[in-house]
C-alpha cells in the first residue's frame, strides 16, 4: 500500500520560515513527478511547486524567489523550503506524487495534508 506521508507543517510569524517534507513509502516501482499544491479556506487547490525525477522545478508565480522544491530521489521525499511567508501562504498543504505501485499501472496519489498557518 502506497502513501505518501507528511511533516513540517505549523504557525509561524510573517517573515519567518517552514519545512515541509513528504516521503512515499510502500511497494514502489517507479517515482515520478511530485509536487507540492495547497488550498486554502474557500478556495480551490492550487500548485505551489513541482519537481522532475531529474531536478526540474516549476513555481507558482506567488512563491517564486521565496519557495524551493527539492527531492531525495533514494529517500523517495520531496521537500519544500518556505521562506518570506506570508499571511496570504495559510493554507493545508498536500503533497503530490506520480507513481506505479507494484502490480499496479502508474497513478497520482496524494498525502494527507499539513497545515500552514501564517500570522500577521
């Protein structure tokens, strides 16, 4: 059984800093794309930050120059450094992977959810 586990998330203060982390565990074959995406109350889920088996990263214009994605290909975990939060970044944060499990063809699946909570 696949999952994709996070930690990091929390409340912090305007200007301050976060580390989320997302490992997938289970019976995995391949491990593709993962992503960070986040929704806040109201509003629709939205991609924060993706990253290619290879290192390619894309951002969300409203993180650009504050957010970095990063993965441990041999740990099966993708990171997301969050600097310069903002009020405006509160929100559930979801982890997000493409992968084929053993004996099963390839599928997104994602992570429970970690709160992010930024105070002004």
């Amino acid at each position: 059984q696949v999952q994709l586990l996070e930690s990091g998330g929390g409340l912090v203060q305007a200007g301050g800093s976060l580390r989320l982390s997302c490992a997938a565990s289970g019976n995995i074959l391949s491990l593709n794309d993962m992503g960070w995406y986040r929704q806040a109350p109201g509003k629709q889920r939205e991609l924060v930050a993706g990253i290619t088996p290879g290192g390619s990263t894309n951002y969300a214009d409203s993180v650009k120059g504050r957010f970095t994605i990063s993965r441990d290909n041999a740990k099966k975990t993708v990171y997301l450094q969050m600097n310069m939060l903002k009020p405006e970044d509160t929100a559930v944060y979801y982890c997000n992977a493409y992968l084929r499990p053993l004996g099963l063809p390839p599928n997104y699946y994602w992570g429970q959810g970690t709160q992010v909570t930024v105070s002004s």
